[in-house]
C-alpha cells in the first residue's frame, strides 16, 4: 500500500453530519500522518523521553505509557535505551490502536521487554512504575475524573519516579488563546490542511477533547502529591511538563494526611 493511502483524509469531504472523534480503525490507518501535521512538537516530546529516562529512571523500572496509541512512546524509549534499561507498558483504551501497536512494537522492538495492553486508565490495577507518561491523554478525560486519575499515577511511582505529561492547552487570557488557536490553526494550514478539515475536525473533538490552563495542570499535580513539577516545552497551544515524586516519599504511609 503507497503512504499516500495513509494520508490523514478523514475531513476533506463536506460532512453533514460530523460525528464526535474517535480513535476506531479509519484514525489508526492514518494515525502518524494526523498526528506529525496536527501536533507541534510531537517529535521534540518524543525524542526528550529517553533523555528523561536516562536522568531519572531507575535501571530496570517499569514505564507506563497511557493513552499509548501506535507505541511511539515505547519506539522512542527502545531507541535510546538498551532493552536491560527498562519494562514497557503501553496502555489504550482502542482496540485498533493496541492491536497496531502491538504488531509494531514486536517487529520493531524484539529485544526489549514490552507490553501492550487494552484498558480504561481511570480503573486500571498499576503497578510500581519509575517513569509514567501521558502524550496527549488526559486531555480527552473528562475533567471530573483527572484529579482522580492523577491521584492514582502518583501513587503507582515509585520514589524518585518521574511523570511526563504532554496536553493541548488554553490560555487563561482569552485573547492570547484566540491568537495562539489562530496561529494553529494556520500550522495545520501550511501541513496541507484545508479549512474545511480544520472546521470539521474542531467541531468532532468538541467536547472530546477539553484542555486545561497550564496553572491548572500544576495545580492538579501539586495537590495529588509531586513536589515539583516543570513545564519544559511549549509550542503554540500545545506543552509538556513533568513532575517528580520525592525520595522523601519512600517510607510516608500513603493513607496518612500530608500537611502542604
């Protein structure tokens, strides 16, 4: 099959009615193309991963990647780091995109001890973990369960473990969030997106997907218990942070009331 069957198509033809966005087996097929045309930065996130790793990972832990889609996160991680190094768990909720993912990461990654499994992130059974991470996840929770889900992934790492979280953002000036949607908007443009795609895709994730302020995201990581958390890129609407757990941490109850 040519990469141009591949090519993200789904909104070039007028709609009329568009149904809300999902990531069912016509999303996967185009999967890679749809995300290096419509996320800025998606390659500079990747890419920073095994950097993180190999600063803050213990040898040999285990690394979730939820909301894991095709494995890019596992490809990336197996890339920079030697199969010893670390135990991969891909988590999606997606049948199509486990089942690709796992067909991917099997030819690709032969070496390295990986995973992939079906399920739902708000309910899954973690376990320890020294590295977590969400590219573009959380985003299509709906907000009353993220505090919940935060909550969860803290207490899964293990100490010293470290958390990535990559999101599409809103500005709290609604001025500067309309510039930086415009600005967007016209990168989608210049990737070869047409208007009507841009109007048709905005109005399937509507409601789908819900961003959060930055503030709020560090908030939210303040109150589920990491100690600091950093916001290391940025590009338009779209940034990644990452948190980490203390050592301070390793022999506290988890139960026990923490004074902030």
């Amino acid at each position: 099959m040519s990469d141009a069957s591949y090519r993200d198509a789904i909104f070039s033809t007028p709609l009329d009615r568009v149904a809300r966005f999902s990531f069912d087996e016509q999303v996967v097929a185009c999967f890679p193309d749809m995300i290096r045309r419509s996320v800025p930065g998606y390659g500079q996130i990747l890419g920073m991963l095994g950097l993180i790793a190999r600063r803050h990972l213990r040898h040999g832990a285990r690394v979730y990647d939820l909301g894991c889609s095709l494995g890019a996160g596992g490809l990336s991680l197996a890339g920079q780091l030697p199969p010893e190094a670390f135990r991969y768990v891909g988590v999606d909720l997606s049948p199509a995109m486990v089942t690709r993912a796992r067909e991917t990461l099997d030819t690709e990654c032969p070496d390295h001890a990986i995973q992939v499994m079906e399920g739902d992130i708000r309910t899954l059974d973690y376990e320890p973990a020294g590295m977590i991470v969400l590219n573009f996840t959380l985003q299509f929770l709906p907000p009353a369960d993220r505090e919940a889900v935060m909550g969860r992934l803290f207490a899964a790492l293990e100490p010293g473990g470290v958390l990535v979280l990559s999101e599409k953002i809103r500005a709290e000036d609604e001025e500067e969030n309309a510039w930086l949607v415009e600005r967007y908007h016209d990168f989608k443009r210049a990737n070869g997106y047409s208007d009507m795609e841009i109007s048709q895709k905005r109005t399937a994730l509507e409601n789908v997907l819900v961003p959060d302020t930055l503030a709020e995201h560090h908030a939210r990581l303040g109150r589920s218990g990491f100690s600091r958390a950093h916001t290391w890129f940025q590009l338009l609407n779209f940034a990644s942070l990452v948190a980490f757990k203390d050592e301070a941490f390793k022999d506290a109850d988890p139960s026990a009331p923490r004074e902030d």
